[in-house]
C-alpha cells in the first residue's frame, strides 16, 4: 500500500512513523525540529499518533528476532489479509512503520541509529508522571523532573537530568544503570529512589540492592553496595559519600506529596522545593544557603513553611510578584507571611 493511498487517518499514522524514525538521527538538523514541532501543533490527532508510534516501536525494541516477526504478523499483516474492524487505527500505525523498519530487513529500521536511541521523559513543576518502559520497570517522576532512557542489547541506561525519581526494576540478563550526575547506580534486583539537586545526589533504596559508584569521569575507587532501608548522600563540595539507616516510605515521601530533608544545605533545600513551589524561593546573601535544614515541608503549604523561616534561621522574607527572597537580618523577628 502506497502513503498516497492511505486514509486520512492512515497518512497521519504513517507521518508519525517517518517522523519518530527522522527524529532518531543525532545529527536532525535544527529546521526539521521546528517542521516537528509544527507538525504536532497543526492538529492534535498528530500529537497523539506520534506517542502511538513511539510505544510501538520502544515495545518492538525489547523483543526477539522471533517476537518482531509475530509482532509485525499481528498488527502489518500481507497485503491479501483483510483489514477491517477497530483495530484499523493500529493496522496503519504499524503499516507506517513498516513502511519506514522493513528497508532494514527487520523491526527495528525505527532505530536506524543503533537501538539504544536516546527518548526523553519529563514532569512538569509539582507535577507527577508515570513512565512504563519496554521492560516492564518503570519509572515516577516527581515535580520538575526530567530523564532520558537508553535501550540496547547489552544494557538499560537511564541519566536523571534533574529532579527525583523513583526506579521499580524488572529482572533482565541486560543490566539497568541510572546515571545522576556524578554517580552511578547500578540496580541488582530492586527499587530504589534518586534525587539529584546539581551535583549532590541522594540514593535511598526501599527493595533489593543497588551498587553505587563514581560516574565513568569521576575516577575509580568509591564504590558502595546498599540493601533495602539504607541511602548514601553524595556532597560534591567534600566529594564524600554519607551512608545512613533510613525508612523507606520516608525516602519516598515525595509520592505523597511531603518533601524529607536531613541536615542538607538551605540551596539544595530550596532547589527542592522550587521543583513545586508556585513562586521560585531565592537567596540573596550566599551565606545563608550553607546553613542546614532538616525537616518537612508538605508541597501544598509551602508559603506557610517559607513564612515559619524566620523562627529558626536569621532571614527575612520578601516578597515580590515573581518570586520570595530569603534576605539575613540580625532579628529574629518573624517576617509577615507571604502573600
């Protein structure tokens, strides 16, 4: 079947294939990105059919040679086999793919680039996202939070960008790394949580095992094994690893919407917070954000935790119609609430 045959419904389809194949390519130039972009805002059935295009091949890519092939059987069937009924949707979608793998003589022409092609995932502020991988492990997003997973034959790599996340891993031959800046955790069957603020990173694990090691640009040595109900801090200012005994639903506080924070520096506290906060939170004097806090702070009452500050820490809140600004005063006098 030629694209010039296909069905309106069928084009859009297919489009969305060429497009998830194009947008493999590293090197994509900057004006097919903006042609992409337009692409998905001309019509919302576009948006639509180019997250069915990329569910369907990220489910190819965990499959075997044997697998595709049923997998192409089942849903781009030969010409002679009659297509009709409500799965016509999905028939072109895989048609358009075909269309785009078969030159390749197999599934997988999709990932021309090597099938470990990078996809992005991201939240938005105070936002939450569940992510399925081909796997079947997963990911959850907290607020502000952005990710890129990897898939290959020999390995599952995922880099947390910024944010926190939590990893439910299922069991494979092919390993499953997170990269967070300047660590590296390696899962050994389990679940675990990570929350990266620049470079200070927090692995706390709630099942199973991880190993934790320097990045591949951080040098040898360093490496720590932890088990269910422990969490290692690294602070990129001392390049020191702090390893403590933690409550598992406390290092997941995050997924009921309560921010866990033990002796960490103000700056990494607020940058935390920010990720939810209606208003960003800024320090004006950078003495201030060496001072420690540890504590909650529920992600719906964040003005009221900003307004408690003053109690505890020699700062000033001010307020401004974009932002609140964390000032020092020598007064411990409360600060009016913010507004």
């Amino acid at each position: 079947m030629s694209p010039s045959t296909f069905s309106p419904g069928q084009r859009i389809e297919h489009a969305a294939a060429e497009w998830w194949s194009r947008l493999r390519d590293p090197a994509v130039p900057d004006q097919a990105i903006a042609q992409w972009a337009a692409w998905l805002e001309a019509d919302p059935r576009h948006a639509a059919a180019f997250d069915r295009a990329s569910a369907l091949a990220e489910a190819a890519a965990a499959l075997k040679g044997d697998q595709r092939a049923d997998l192409l059987a089942r849903f781009a069937p030969p010409a002679s086999t009659p297509r009709r009924g409500p799965a016509r949707a999905t028939l072109a979608l895989a048609a358009g793919l075909a269309a785009v793998v078969v030159l390749g003589g197999g599934l997988f022409l999709a990932y021309r680039h090597g099938p470990d092609a990078p996809r992005a995932y991201a939240s938005e502020r105070a936002g939450h996202r569940d992510i399925d991988l081909p796997d079947g492990s997963s990911i959850e997003l907290g607020g502000a939070t952005s990710v890129t997973a990897r898939y290959g034959r020999d390995i599952r790599a995922v880099d947390l960008d910024a944010g926190e996340a939590f990893f439910r891993v299922a069991h494979a031959e092919r390993p499953f790394v997170v990269t967070a800046g300047p660590l590296r955790i390696r899962d050994l069957g389990t679940a675990f949580n990570v929350r990266r603020t620049g470079d200070r990173v927090t692995v706390a694990v709630t099942e199973g095992r991880v190993r934790v090691s320097p990045s591949a640009d951080e040098g040898d040595g360093g490496t720590v094994e932890l088990g269910a109900g422990r969490e290692v801090s690294f602070d990129p200012e001392t390049r020191a690893m702090r390893i403590l005994d933690i409550d598992p639903v406390t290092a997941t506080a995050w997924r009921d919407h309560r921010l866990e924070f033990v002796n960490e520096p103000l700056s990494s506290v607020l940058e935390n917070i920010n990720r939810y906060s209606a208003r960003p939170i800024r320090v004006a004097d950078p003495a201030l954000s060496r001072l420690t806090f540890t504590g909650t702070v529920q992600v719906d009452t964040i003005d009221s935790w900003v307004a408690a500050l003053p109690r505890v820490f020699p700062v000033r809140v001010d307020t401004y119609a974009d932002h609140l600004e964390l000032t020092r005063q020598t007064s411990m006098a409360r600060s009016p609430k913010p507004r």
